[in-house]
C-alpha cells in the first residue's frame, strides 16, 4: 500500500497505516485507501479469441494486459469500458456481459484498484494500437500469455472467467479449486458465500 504524508483537510501529519487507512494526527480524520474504480474490456472476435494489449507505460511497461482503464467521477462503468477501448484501439465496442469485479494492485506497491471485468465485440472500426498501448494481439484462450507476461495479477483470473463463460479451459492459467467453497472441506454448507 502506497502511504500518504498530509492530510487533504487541514495538511496535519498521517499517521502509519491502520486496516486499509490512515488516521489524521491533526484532525483525527481518518483517510481510507479506497481502491480506485476502473473497467476492465476482455473484447472477443467471433472465434472466441480475446483482444489484449502491450502497455508502454509503467506501471508494468512492456507486459500484456487487458484493455481497460479508470474511471472519470462522471462516468459510470459501462461508459469507461467504452472510452478506454476507444482510445487504445480505435474502436467502438458493444458490451456483451459481466464478469463481475477483480481487486487488484496498480504496481508494486501501489494503490488498490476495483476492476469491473466486460466483455464486449467490436461493432465499428479496426483495431490500431494507440493511447498507452505499443501493439495489440488477437489471443486463442489457450495460448494467453503466462502469468509473468501479464502487466497485473488478476489478468488471470479475468481470462479465466471468460474461458469458464466459453465453456472453455485456459490452458495458461488453469483453474485451481478454491477449497473455501468446496463442499469436501465444510460440513454442510455447498454453496459460495
Ligand atoms: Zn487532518
């Protein structure tokens, strides 16, 4: 978690992270590392491929990633999704689903991040890399770059659930049981919390 030094309300001191937050040492208000809202587009082509990118930029410079970016404080998430993949491809995508949301952490030590994962087609224009991004590459969902490859951690578990919405396995990043929701480790209860 990347700490903050001031206070935004009256410049005192903040103190070492407490939980996900810091207290003021001034006013005593509390600063929370909220993690910060963004979308997240897996675009596929009519083949089941997905559309990633190389970003240029760091964090993660030079890894592949999902296109996507933050969110304006006037956008909702649907109308980020569409922005961001306009900008670093050119086109107009139509969102198809929702993958539901992935935590995840903008640079080492950086700050939090709460992804709304789409998946979406492209309807109008093609595909030219630009904004943050050197180059652009159709991926079969069994031959997305490994887990090293990627600019962050929950790429993966993006691909995943898009290979799990295809019916498919994604050979890279297999899926791993997670034993919290697995009846053979609780007594009783089957279903996710
Ligand atoms: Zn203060």
């Amino acid at each position: 978690m990347r700490t903050r030094s001031f206070c935004g309300f009256r410049g005192g001191p903040l103190g070492p992270p407490v939980g996900s937050g810091q207290d003021c040492a001034g006013c005593g208000e509390p600063y929370y590392h909220d993690a910060n809202p963004c979308a997240a587009v897996l675009v596929e082509d009519a083949t089941g491929r997905v559309l990633l990118g190389r970003r240029t930029i760091e964090p993660a410079g030079g890894r592949w990633n999902i296109p996507g970016g933050f969110r304006g404080r006037d956008e909702t998430r649907e109308e980020c999704a569409r922005r961001e993949l306009r900008e670093a491809t050119g086109c107009t995508v139509e969102l198809t689903g929702f993958l539901g949301h992935v935590i995840d952490v903008h640079g080492v030590g950086g700050d939090h991040t709460l992804k709304a994962l789409y998946t979406a087609r492209i309807v109008a224009g093609e595909s030219v890399a630009a904004d943050d991004v050197a180059e652009l590459r159709w991926f079969a969902l069994d031959a997305t770059p490994p887990a090293a490859e990627l600019a962050f951690a929950n790429a993966a578990e993006a691909l995943r659930r898009l290979a799990d919405r295809q019916g498919k396995e994604s050979a890279a990043h297999p899926r791993t049981p997670d034993p919290s929701w697995s009846s053979t480790t609780t007594t009783g209860a089957t279903s996710p919390p």
